[in-house]
C-alpha cells in the first residue's frame, strides 16, 4: 500500500474478459513527501480517481480482490482517493530505550 | 515481519468499502539499530499506534485481511504491534 498520482488513463478495447467494465489509469507513486518514487504503473479504478488525484493503492494479488472476478490479472488496484498526509517530524519516540 | 516506525498518517474520504474505519498510517522501515531503511509505505493499524511509535508490520496480504476484514478485502500491510525493545546480542 503506497501513495501515487493519477498521471492518465489507458484505454485497450481488446482485453482479457476480467477487465471489461474497468477504468484503468496510469499512477506514478510517490514517497511520504510526495516526490516520484519508481517507475509509473497501470492500476485499475476502484473509486473513480481522474488526473491529478493524489490517490493510494494496493499492489501484489490483492489488487485484484476490488475486481468482482478475484482472479482477473491485475496487479495494482487504486484503493482511495487522499485528501491530507501528515508527516511528523521528531524521529523514534524513546530510541535510546528501545534499541539497546 | 519487519520493524518500522511509524512517520504520520493518510486521511482519505474516498475510499474502497473495506477502507471505511480503518487507520491508514505512514511506517518507515528501520533496521535494528534505528535507523531508516528504504522506502516508506501504508499500512492499515490494529494495535492503535501513532507517530514515533516503533511498530511491527507484516508486508504481506492473507495476514491482512485475516485481522483485517474477510478473505476477499484489498489489504497489504498491516500494523501487528507496538515494539518496546530491540536488543542485539552479536554487533559486528
């Protein structure tokens, strides 16, 4: 589970028949600062997430556990769209007693 | 199971169903001297942790969604506890 930014869309008529229905948008994920970490992926759509959403999603094969075909060759799957992140700052609550 | 330690928190109001009620928080991989590891990433909380806090996450989906949810929810990582000592015998 991660952040990332909806950078587009992919449209393909001619797909595997678990993908029909489904939009699939093209996601650039991103580190806790919300800088460009790794390369861009192609994630279905579960919450109706459009260009510029900030947005978080699930990879691996619970991706395709939003599909209603749970087999469904997915491997990415938008999960949310983000209004806020908080980062805290102050490092390790108690770091000198805990790692000894 | 990997430590981590928890850096903030992800609010979102749209969201998958199985999302709803869950805290989603920011945790930062460390190794075992405290120090950061990696990438940061999402992990959903069952042990009410909050920022600072060293915590216990499993990376990994059937763990998830066995705490989490039924068997057919989106769940990654998970936050499985909160880590009150680290102790290394061997240092090199």
């Amino acid at each position: 589970m991660q952040l990332a930014k909806v950078i587009g869309t992919v449209v393909a008529t001619h797909k595997h028949d678990g993908l029909k229905g489904y939009k699939m948008m093209i996601i650039q994920p991103l580190t806790d600062s919300l800088q460009p970490s790794g390369k861009p992926v192609v994630a279905i759509d579960s919450v109706q997430a459009g260009a510029n959403d900030l947005v978080h999603w699930v990879s691996a094969r619970e991706a395709t556990l939003v599909m209603e075909n749970s087999f469904a060759p997915v491997d990415a799957a938008i999960t949310g769209i983000v209004d806020d992140v908080y980062v805290v700052g102050g490092g390790i609550k108690n770091k000198e007693e805990i790692f000894t | 199971m990997i430590l981590a330690r928890v850096k903030g928190n992800v609010v979102a109001s749209v969201k998958y169903p199985c999302y709803e009620g869950q805290r989603l928080l920011i945790v930062q991989p460390i190794d075992e001297k405290g120090d950061d590891l990696g990438d940061s990433f999402l992990a959903c909380d069952t042990v009410y942790a909050g920022p600072g806090d060293t915590v216990l996450v499993q990376r990994e989906g059937n763990t998830a969604r066995q705490l989490l949810g039924t068997s057919l929810d989106p769940f990654h990582s998970v936050i499985v506890g909160i880590v009150d000592k680290v102790s290394v015998e061997i240092k090199e």
